[in-house]
C-alpha cells in the first residue's frame, strides 16, 4: 500500500476539520430532503444528483457534520426510500424522518422536530447523557424535548460549507438571536423568497415568497438562501402555530419568522457578499454552474497547499480527492472518489483515476484507472487502462495499450507493451514481453497466472491460466505457455519455422517482390533450391535449441529486444 504522507500533508485543503470552535454544540441540524425537484425533469431526486463526486445531500450532510451537531435528521418523501439509503449510507447515525402529506419546508421542520424531541426522550429515559440537548427540569420539562440551536438547511445547496455554517452559528450565538438566516444579494432574485429588514435596525421582519411577493418586494436582491439557526424553543412553538394560507398553500418555514419576532425575539440575518455559496440548485443549468464552479474552489484551495495545477480549466478533482504537497496534474486529468496521490508524483495529461491510490513520485499519463494502486515511483501508461484491483509495485511500469485487472504487478516489474494481464500475480524485477495476453477465462471461471520474481517472459507469449512460470525462468518468444514452467527454466512452445527457397519467383513472377528476390539471390540462383534451404534450416534449429531466441525487453526496456520478436 502507499505510504502515509510524513507531515500529515493529505487532509490539508478541502474542508475535512471541524469548522467549529469551542461554539456550544448545534442540538441538530435538519436537511430538507423531502421534495421532487421537478424542474431538473429526472428520475434521479434533486437531492441526488451529484457534484464533485458527491451527491447535494451528501454536501449538505458533509457541511452539517463539520458542526459536530448532537443529531443529524434529513427529512425525505419524494422517492423516499433512494434518499432515505443515500442518507444512512453517509451517515448511518442520521436520523431519517418521514414528512407526511402535508407540503411545505415548515411541514417538514414540524416532523423533523417532532422525531428529534423523541428521540431526546428516548435519550433521557435509557438515562443516556443527553448534555446541552434537553431540558432537564425547571420551566421546560422533558416534554420539550431539544434544546439549544436547531440548524435547517436545505438539501439542495452543493457549495455550502461547514465555515460557511459555523459562521452563521457564531453571529447566532454573539447576537442571542431567535432566528438568524443565511442571505445573499442577487441580480436576478426571481423564484426566491424576499428579506424584509426593518428600516434602522435591520432585523428581519418577513421572508415573502416570490409567488406571495408585491411589485415592490419583489424589488428587493436579497434572497433567503433556506440556510437557517432557529433556538429550538421558538422553533417548536412557532411551527405548532403554522398555516398554509398562500399562494402555493404550503406551510412555510419562513412563517416562523413573524411568531418569533412577535415573542420578542430577534431574527437577524447574516449577508453573504458569496451568492454561489449559498445558490440552490434547481436545474441542470445551475447544477453544471455550481459544479464547474465548486471545481474551480476545490483546486484553488489545493494550489494553495501546494500543488501544481497546469490548467485548471481543464482538471477535475472530486471533493473528496486527497493531494499531497508538490503534486503536480497535468492539463485533462480529472481525480475522483477516494483518490489520493503522493508527493511528487505526476498525473496526466488526459487521465482519469477513480479511486486510485499513486504513491509518491509515480507518473501516470494517458491512463483510465479505478480502484488501483500505484507504487511509489512507478510509471503508468500511456494509454494504459488500470482496472480494479491492480497492484503496481514501486518502481514497476504499466505501459503503453496494457490492461491491467485483478493483478499484482511486484516492486521493479514491467509489462512494458501491448498486453493483458488479468488474475496474475507478478513478482519482483520481472519483464513480460510485449503483446503478452494472461488467458485468464475458461468461458466459465478465471484462473490465476503466477509470474515469480527475475522472470524474462518472451514476447507475444499467452499465458493459458491457471500456470505459474517460477523465478528466474524465462519463456520463448511466441509461447503459448499451458504448464508450469519451473524456476531457471526455458519454457518454449511454438511451431517451427520452414522457409521455402525460390517460392515467390515461381508462384508470384514478374511481382516487384520477385523482381527483388532475383535481384537479391543474384541471377540463376534460388530457382532451384526448393526445399534444400528448408532442410538446412531445420537442421539448424534443432542442433541450436539449446539457444532458443528468448526475446524480453532487458531491465532498460529498450525497444529493439521485443520487437526483435
Ligand atoms: C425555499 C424558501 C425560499 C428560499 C428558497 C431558496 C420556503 C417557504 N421558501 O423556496 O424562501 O428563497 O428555498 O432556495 O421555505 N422541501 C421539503 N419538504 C417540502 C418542501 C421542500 O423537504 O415539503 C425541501 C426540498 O427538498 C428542498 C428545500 O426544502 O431541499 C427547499 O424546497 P424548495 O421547493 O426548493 O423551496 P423553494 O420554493 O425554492
Ligand atoms: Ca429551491
């Protein structure tokens, strides 16, 4: 396996620490999940559709952990049981809750609240230490449930990020507001719900709907992001005295907003000059924006902990990707999954790994790969295709048009060219000739082939598995390898050669090739030699088997020895 970076190197860029400091825990966050998402007319829910390697979910849910909030509810109904897996699949602590038939985001808060007050119970009652979470006594006894700061974002906000959100926690916190929310000023503010601020002090008075809006309000750039603090307490009381009296008839969690400010409490909002932060998704337009645009986030913030960009508007890292210092990407690599890659090391250009680990000073170019390792100071391609479960050892080479699955290739061993391995096990300092094939597939199972280590395989050899060649053996150019070959040994298997002198000047006469050979055997010569030559030659073979021309490229990799074959 690669080694781990010395000074802690990975981890460094893309938002993996807590974003939190020394803030009281958020009781919970709440990601609303629950709706269609009708306008990216897909089978795929909104919340599902993906950005950056992640789904939005999987990014809000991301940002929502970096609060180390108590509880995580995502509330799902549309295709409930895919948003449902993909939630517990992110977190399988998220407490998943069903919003009934009921519409609107202050319907879904309700049973968001709802299930996390019972839950705060059960707590309480299996005597669990439930800190900072619930009531213990006093005015407000158990029958209330959670405690402290709600955090409500919606599902759908892909570059929302955990500083993003401890910053608007901390204003909540500073101010000892009721309600703080999350706004952005927009050119184009249509299909948005409005901020009404009160004249001098600012507070906000009313989030209005687009639908709901007069001309005037209409007028107003600042928009509600759907990103929210409420102190649980005012949220409970003020979703209990919800209507759904508007133009979509829906229960609006914006509503919350005027039950608050009528028992006293201030709701404020916090301005973010990032309209892209907090921009929804809600077609495949802004899903391409957002995404190019998270793009261009993650690799600023990698070229900031040191690594080489040559064109970022032509490389694509997925959020969850891990770089270390002095990584350098060439222009068309594009990085997914889990890949990490190591100091040093180069990728590209036009290559895309997924899941791949390249350990440090390793190469990699034109290559496709998932789910493969590549050692440290190896070199891959080009035009090299690395299924999964590909080993390359340190130091090995995976070359031009070689396909590679299920094999471990050993530290300073090379498939230089042209070939397939596939179910092979390679040892240590071994050269597989060019054109190589493991015949891994009987048409029912695979089988294994076995290369051990200081191993000089011929080119254009088939390795028919299961077989093993041993250490140090070699093979014939042109083998069709059915046994084991032992260690030290040659394995050679290929029909032998006859030539048949004068053929071509007297089946092909008056050809340029004819013309040639006359020119070449000077005149008179061959036209009667037939099957003489043939008969030297063969004799010649078979005293010179001892000597079988054995054709690998040697540990330089130079070219003439296979194709010398
Ligand atoms: C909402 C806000 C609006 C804000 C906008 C920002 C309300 C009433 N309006 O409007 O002020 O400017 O977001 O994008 O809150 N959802 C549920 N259950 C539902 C309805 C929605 O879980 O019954 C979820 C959706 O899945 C989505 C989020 O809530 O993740 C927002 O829903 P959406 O329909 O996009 O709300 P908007 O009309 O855009
Ligand atoms: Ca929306």
């Amino acid at each position: 396996m690669v080694p781990t970076a010395p000074q802690g190197d990975l981890h460094a860029a893309h938002g993996s620490t807590p974003a939190t400091h020394g803030m009281p825990r958020p009781a919970a966050v709440v990601v609303l999940a629950a709706g269609q998402g009708t306008r990216m007319r897909s089978a795929t829910p909104k919340v599902l559709h993906a950005l950056g390697g992640r789904s939005m979910l999987g990014h809000a849910m991301t940002a929502a952990r970096e609060l180390d909030p108590v509880h995580v509810a995502v509330v799902v109904r549309h295709e409930r049981e895919r948003v449902a897996a993909a939630a517990l699949e992110i977190d399988e602590a998220a407490l998943v809750v069903d919003q009934d038939e009921i519409p609107g985001t202050g319907r879904a808060v309700q049973c968001a609240l709802d299930a996390l007050d019972a839950r705060a119970h059960a707590a309480v009652a299996a005597g669990l230490d439930t800190t900072a979470v619930v009531h213990d006594g006093g005015e407000h006894p158990l029958g209330d449930g959670l405690d402290g700061a709600v955090v409500v974002l919606a599902g759908d906000i892909p570059l929302l990020d955990g500083a993003a959100l401890a910053e608007l926690l901390d204003a909540h916190h500073a101010d000892g507001n009721a309600v703080t929310i999350l706004t952005t000023e927009l050119e184009d503010a249509t299909g948005y719900g409005r901020i009404v601020r009160e004249q001098g002090t600012g507070d906000v008075v009313a989030i209005v709907e687009h639908a709901d809006a007069t001309a005037e309000q209409r007028e107003i750039r600042e928009i509600n992001s759907s990103v929210y603090v409420f102190d649980a307490a005012v949220l409970r009381r003020g979703l209990g005295g919800l209507g759904s009296d508007n133009a979509q008839g829906e229960v609006y969690l914006t509503d919350v907003i005027a039950s608050a400010r009528a028992e006293g409490g201030s709701v404020r909002a916090l301005l973010s000059d990032d309209p892209m932060l907090v921009e929804g998704v809600n077609d495949r337009l802004a899903l391409a924006t957002l995404g190019a645009e998270l793009n261009r986030r993650i690799l600023a913030d990698w070229m900031r902990a040191g690594v080489t960009v040559v064109d970022p508007g032509t490389t694509w890292v997925d959020a969850d990707v891990e770089l270390a210092q002095d990584v350098t990407l060439l222009p068309g690599t594009q990085l997914h999954g889990a890949t990490r890659v190591e100091s040093g090391a180069t990728i590209g250009p036009d290559t895309t790994l997924t899941d791949v680990e390249v350990g440090p000073d390793a190469t990699v170019v034109r290559t496709h790969g998932s789910l493969a390792v590549i050692g440290e100071g190896a070199s891959v391609g080009p035009f090299a295709y690395l299924r999964p479960g590909t080993v390359l050892g340190a130091r090995g080479k995976i070359g031009t048009f070689v396909e590679t699955k299920n094999a471990e290739i050993g530290a300073g061993s090379k498939v230089p060219h042209l070939s397939y391995i596939g179910d092979a096990t390679i040892g240590e300092q071994s050269n597989v000739g060019a054109a190589s094939v493991t015949v891994n597939y009987d048409g029912v199972h695979k089988h294994r082939t076995v290369i051990g280590s200081h191993a000089r395989t011929g080119a254009d050899n088939m390795f028919v598995a299961p077989v093993a060649v041993g250490d140090g053996a070699y093979t014939g150019a042109g083998s069709i390898i059915t046994r084991d070959v032992p260690a030290g040994a040659l394995g050679v298997s290929r029909s032998q050669q006859t030539n048949v002198d004068g053929w071509v000047e007297r089946r092909r006469p008056g050809t340029a090739a004819a013309e040639a050979a006359a020119r070449a055997n000077g005149a008179g010569e061959g036209s009667d030699a037939l099957g003489a030559q043939a008969q030297r030659e063969l004799a010649e073979h078979n005293a010179l088997t001892g000597a079988v021309p054995v054709v690998p490229d040697d540990d330089a990799g130079s070219p003439e020895s296979s194709e010398s074959a």
